[in-house]
C-alpha cells in the first residue's frame, strides 16, 4: 500500500515538474500563438499569476487584433481573482471604453465600479478610491438602468455615499472638538458642517449637523469678545431656527433650548452695552 501511495505522490510530482517546464519553455521561448494559447489555460486553471506574466508578453502583439477583446477582459478578471482590485478597475474601464459593443461591456462596467468599491478605505482614510467607485457606478447605473445588477449598484452606490458623509462628519467635528484650544476652528468647523449639509442632500446625518453647526455657533459667540459678536449671535440664532425647522421634534431639543436662552441672554447683554 506504501508503495502505491508512493509510486502516485511520484506521478504527481513528475506531472507538476513537467507541467511546469512546459510553461517556462513557452514563457521564454513559445510562441505568440504558443503564449496566447498558454495563458488561456493558465486563466482557465485559475493560475492567474501564471496568466498575467504571458499576457504581459502577448499584449503588444495583439494589440488592434480581435483576440485582444478577450485578452484585456481576462487581464481584469486575473487582477480581480488575485485581489488587486485597484488594477482590475483601471482594466475593466479600460475595457468598457476599448470595446464599447461588446458583450460583456455591461459586465466590465459593474466590476470596475466593484473593484474600485472593494479597494475602498475606511472612512478614516484618504478616499480617492470610494470617489473612483461612486462615479463607476453612478456611469453603471445611468447606462443600464434595466440591468439585473442595478439594485445590488443601487446599494453599492448609498453605501459609498455613506461613507463620505461619515468622512465629512467626523471631519467637521474634529474642528468642533480642537475648538476648545484654538478658537479659529469654531469657525472651520461651521464652514465643515455647512459644506456638508450642501455636498450630501438629505443626509442621513443631517440632524446631528445641524446641531453641531449650532453648538459650534453657539460656543464661538461665547469666545467672541469683539466688534463680530453681533454678527456671530444672528448666526448662532439662525442656526437654532434651521435645526428646529427641519426637526421640530429633534433629539437634542432640551440642550438647543438651553443655549438659545444663553444666545438670547448674550443679544441682551450686548444690546444694553451698545446703548451705554
């Protein structure tokens, strides 16, 4: 019995080892049609490395050819299967734009706008690639609004979306919270929320930017202590309304009401101060 499982483990071997000369010797010294046939196989065994290294070879000549339509899909696709979601996007694009007629165009559309989702930071990070997605998808969308994928892109594109808001809000309320040892950032942070409430409407978040927008205006009129003072109330106070308007009901009501009466006690004070 050993030496049945021997003699096999020995087969294997033997067909591994030749397996893989074969491949070399193409590699280095096959040709063209020998490269082409040989990283198909390799694509079709799902050795996409393997694949990759001899459509490197091969692409230059079939540039212009038809064999290049299905060359540069399984490219994307080998970059896709191997994790490098950021080259896959740039080649499924590629490929939507080179072969505009083709039928997979739909398909390379969706795996860009994908690959590019998949190579998405957190939030907290820098975000060139969840823009590169949400563009590739909202492009997915407009184009093939009846497509069997468009509410998984639907998804796709509001969770992405998501993303930047949290992104923005954290952000502004960075500002907000850094205040308290340098005043100047009360006033970045208004001007952060207010970019905010802008870029994203009908944010999910709108609520509580709307209510750091007023205890960032609040907490500035109280560290004003010049000639902008006014300015900065009538601002305060606008803020308040805004956040009352749009939530009558709102979570924060008890606390907005307690620095309403304070900006109110601050017009005041600064009313009877002009008069004196």
């Amino acid at each position: 019995m050993q030496k049945i499982k021997n003699l096999a483990l020995l087969t294997v071997v033997t067909l591994l080892l030749f397996s893989c000369s074969q491949y070399n010797k193409v590699l280095n010294k096959g040709t063209t049609e020998d490269q082409y046939a040989m990283a198909t196989k390799m694509y079709e065994a799902k050795k996409y490395g393997k694949a990759l290294r001899l459509f490197e070879k091969i692409t230059p000549v079939y540039r212009g050819k038809p064999q290049m339509e299905r060359i540069q899909f399984m490219v994307a696709q080998s970059n896709f299967n191997l994790k490098d979601y950021n080259l896959a996007g740039y080649h499924f694009d590629r490929f939507t734009k080179n072969y505009p007629s083709s039928s997979k165009r739909e398909e390379a559309s969706f795996l860009s706008a994908y690959s590019y989702k998949l190579d998405s930071p957190v939030f907290s990070l820098e975000q060139t690639q969840t823009h590169k997605a949400i563009d590739s998808y909202q492009y997915f969308i407009n184009t093939y609004p009846e497509s069997e994928r468009i509410e998984e892109a639907n998804l796709h594109y509001i969770e992405l979306r998501l993303k930047l808001q949290k992104k923005a809000f954290e952000n502004a309320k960075t500002y907000y919270t850094t205040a308290e040892t340098d005043s100047r950032n009360y006033k970045a942070s208004i001007q952060a929320f207010d970019n905010m409430l802008e870029d994203f409407l009908g944010s999910e978040y709108k609520e509580e930017v709307l209510f750091y927008r007023l205890k960032a205006a609040h907490d500035y009129v109280l560290k004003s202590r010049d000639r902008r003072k006014e300015v900065r109330i009538k601002d305060a106070l606008a803020a308040y309304d805004k956040l009352i308007r749009n939530f009558p009901n709102t979570q924060y009501l008890v606390e907005s009401n307690e620095m309403l009466a304070t900006l109110n006690k601050e017009k005041e004070q600064l009313q009877e101060e002009v008069k004196s």
